[in-house]
C-alpha cells in the first residue's frame, strides 16, 4: 500500500542527514493529496535552497555550526556590515544586487562538510515518509479575551447577571496573598507566538521547485519563515493506520450484484408473520 508517491519523488541528491538535518523553507498554501484513494491534507512548503554563508568553529565561536540563508532581498535593505559578511559566500545563484533574506543557524555534533558558498536543496535531506517537525511563527489575533485565548466557558446569563457570559471571573482572594498569582490566565494578545508542530510526514518532494509536501498543518501565515527539521527516516506505510480511521462504516462495501439476487427468493430475508388463530372464543 502507498507506493505511489515514493516513486514519483525519489531523491537524486546527496543525503547529508548525519551532518544537518534542517532547512529553512517559506510556507505555501493547503491543500489535499490522495494515495490509492484515500486523502490526505496536505501544506505546500518551499525548502530551501539555502546558501551556506558561515560555518561557526569550536576553536573561534565554541560550536560547530552551519549558518544558512535563505530568500532574497534587494542591497538596498541590507546594512553594509551584513553585505561585507554575505559577500564572503560568493554564491553565483544570488544576484549582485540581493542578498539573502533569513540567516540561522543549524548546531553539528562535528565539524560539518559543507564550506561556504555551498546550495543545500530539500532533497539533499529529505526522502517521502521522513518524520519532521516544523517550527514558525503563529498568526497573530491581537487582543482576545478570556473566551478565545483559553477557552474559558464563562458566567450564566441569568441569576442577576446579563453581562457576564465572557467575563473571566475572579482573578485572586483577599488581602492574602493580596496579590494576583504569576501567570494567571487572562486577556491579552494571542498569537505570534514561535510554535512547533511534531511528527508529521514528508508526502512528496518537488526535485526542480524544492516544493515539499508536509502531512497536516503547520503554524504561521502564507508566506512566512519556517524551520523544517528532520526526526527520522520513515516510509508512507506508516501513514497507513491514519487514513484507513478515515473510512466511513459501510462505505468499502460492494453493492450486491444482479446475479447473486437473481436466484434469490423475493420473501428471504424478510420475518415471518405469526400464524393466525381461527378457533375464536365460543
């Protein structure tokens, strides 16, 4: 079961995953996939490719680290410290006057194999079936209340009170402690938030557009920055138990074929009457 979308998107790069296992990637929209006619929701992401532009040392900064780029902006928008810096991975896929846009780090265990100037694709790390997590900013919702913040149920309508359906309530005792405890739940701004959605699943992978398509949701707005980090190696199969809950009862089931009713009597299947008693009363 599920071999569809593993052949159509194999890999053909090099599988780096023991020396970095994240990319940097901008969110696409939803949508839906199926395999074997099952569906399943998808979000379209574009990883990477990301440019190598520094690579941190345990001798000189404490770490072995890979600094990556990502996206472009115009020289313009870029201070001249920041060009100076950039300028040092002389990359021929970014044009003389934009420089990349997202700069982050990725932390190695070891000194990593990559050197600056180095392009690092989607495929170069993930295959189909990989588990990911994937980290981004959430949508902000400005000011929300009680209600919609934490799902507060609110006070009755009636017994004397009409305007206290979303009110929060209480928020402390008296004069001990005579203070409101830290991190009591209230009002306040919701959202823009760094959140990371776990254990999702790499449906397919776009070779020429770096396009990956990710089981599930994942935070942040259209357009937006987000981290794809690789857990393990996995296959579709596993996606197996998921998308068969999915089925209605009943719904895998053939209809009855003309043949099979043919030979069958109009009357089976259907409940015998009772006999009716003609005695009588005498």
């Amino acid at each position: 079961m599920f071999n569809g979308p593993e052949r159509l998107t194999e890999s053909n790069g090099i599988h780096n995953s023991e020396m970095i296992n994240t990319i940097l990637g901008s969110k696409g929209i939803n949508s839906q996939t199926f395999i074997e006619g099952f569906r399943i929701p998808v979000t379209k992401v574009i990883a990477g490719p990301c440019v190598v532009t520094q690579i941190k040392k345990t001798d000189k900064d404490g770490y072995w680290a890979v600094q990556l780029g990502f996206s472009t902006k115009r020289s313009k928008n870029t201070s001249k410290p920041l060009q100076g810096h950039l300028k040092k991975s002389k990359n021929e896929e970014l044009k003389t006057n934009s420089f990349p846009r997202y700069l982050r780090e990725v932390r190695t265990d070891k000194e990593p194999e990559y050197k600056v100037g180095d392009t690092i694709n989607a495929s170069d790390i993930f295959h189909p079936g990989d588990i990911v997590s994937v980290m981004g900013i959430s949508k902000g919702k400005g000011f929300a209340g009680v209600v919609k913040r934490h799902g507060f149920h609110g006070g009755p309508r009636t017994h004397g009170q009409s305007d206290r359906e979303r009110a929060p309530g209480s928020i402390g005792q008296t004069t001990t402690p005579g203070r409101v405890y830290r991190g009591k739940k209230m009002a306040g701004r919701m959202g823009g938030e760094q959140v990371t959605v776990e254990n999702l699943h790499i449906i397919a992978i776009n070779v020429d557009t770096n396009e990956l398509e990710i089981s599930g949701q994942i935070p942040g707005t259209v357009g937006s920055l987000v981290t794809i980090n690789k857990i393990k190696s996995g296959s579709l199969k596993e996606l197996e138990h998921e998308v068969v809950a999915q089925m209605v009862e009943g719904e895998g089931e053939a209809p009855a074929s003309a043949e099979a009713t043919a030979g069958k009597p109009a009357d089976q299947g259907k409940p015998t009457e009772a006999p009716v008693d003609q005695g009588g009363a005498k």
